[in-house]
C-alpha cells in the first residue's frame, strides 16, 4: 500500500543537475530550497512528446512563480549528459531549449521511489508534481498517467491557496473570499 506523504517532511533528495543554460551541470538537495517553496515536478523521459510542453510552459511561467517565493526543479531517471543534449536542442526538432530551472538526474531511481512515482517495471517515473513548503512539508502532491500532461494554471491556484493561509474552497482563486485558518 502506498504510503501518505501530503503534511509530512517531503523525502529528502540529492541530484545531479543540468542547469537550464544548456552549458553547466550542479548538484541539489531538498535543503536548496529552504525558506521557498518548491514545485518539484517529475517526467518520464527527455525527447518525448508530452514531456516538453509541460516542461517548456513551466519554464516560461518561471518569473511569475518567483514572485511568489517559488523554485521549479524537474526530475527523470535520465542522465545529466541526456538532459543537457535536450536543452541544447531546439524547440522545433522536439528539443527543449534554454531552461528557467534545472532538470534533476535521478539515475538510482531513489527520488522517483522515495515520492512514490516510480514504475518499477518500466525504470521511468510517472507525471508527478508535489508543492513542497518552505519548510520542507509535502502540501500537494498530483500524479497522472504518463499520457496526460499537467496544467501550469492548477499548479499556480493551488501554490496560492496554500500560501494564502486559509481554507479554501473548490475553484478557489487569488482575490476569492476563504476562511482563515484559526
């Protein structure tokens, strides 16, 4: 059975990284991120269909997610060599091109475990993005089937209204009246 991980610590990570300039490699932690939040986001595979417009439209919504104190790291089971390949490839031959954010290389698979998202049989992860808080609790967390792209538009409402500090109800939207939390 799987275990919850929503209001707990979120699994901790460190991950070789291609950074978004198509040039240099890094290195992250979950402790990066402390004191922002994070939006960590895992994919199957670089050069495949859907893959790239999720991570191309988050990219390009990247400024609007740091005025709201917000990291994006993207993560598959390829290598740093793959992702770098990927980024430096153009949009039009199904390439990525430059990055706001890094891709993660989880080639143990141990991320994709820990967060409950790898396909075992396959080696791959499933679509899965989690909204980590500042202080490192697991507040959300999504994970569709690899055919089905996420909305960038979802993760932002849900990025606010767990930022807004009340209870909000379905369709909640900034500015929309909520409950605060007492």
């Amino acid at each position: 059975m799987a275990e919850r991980l929503v209001g707990k610590q979120a699994p901790d990570f460190t991950l070789e990284t291609a950074l978004g300039n198509g040039q240099d490699f890094g290195k992250v932690s979950l402790s990066d991120y402390k004191g922002k939040w994070l939006v960590l986001f895992f994919y199957p595979l670089d050069f495949t269909f859907v893959c790239p417009t999720e991570i191309i439209a988050l990219s390009e919504a990247y400024s609007d997610f740091q005025k709201l104190n917000t990291e994006v790291l993207g993560v598959s089971t390829d290598s740093v060599h793959s992702h770098r390949a990927w980024i430096n490839t153009p949009v039009e031959s199904n390439g990525l091109g430059k990055l706001n954010f890094p891709l993660g290389a989880d080639l143990t698979k141990k991320a994709a475990r820990d967060y409950g998202v790898l396909i075992e049989e396959e080696g791959i992860a499933l679509r899965g993005l989690f909204i980590i808080s500042p202080t490192g609790e697991l507040k959300y967390q999504v994970v569709n089937h690899n055919d089905v792209g996420r909305s960038v538009d979802e993760t932002f409402r849900v990025l606010e209204a767990l930022q807004s500090g009340g209870l909000c109800p379905m369709n909640w939207r900034k500015g929309d009246q909520h409950v605060t939390a007492k």
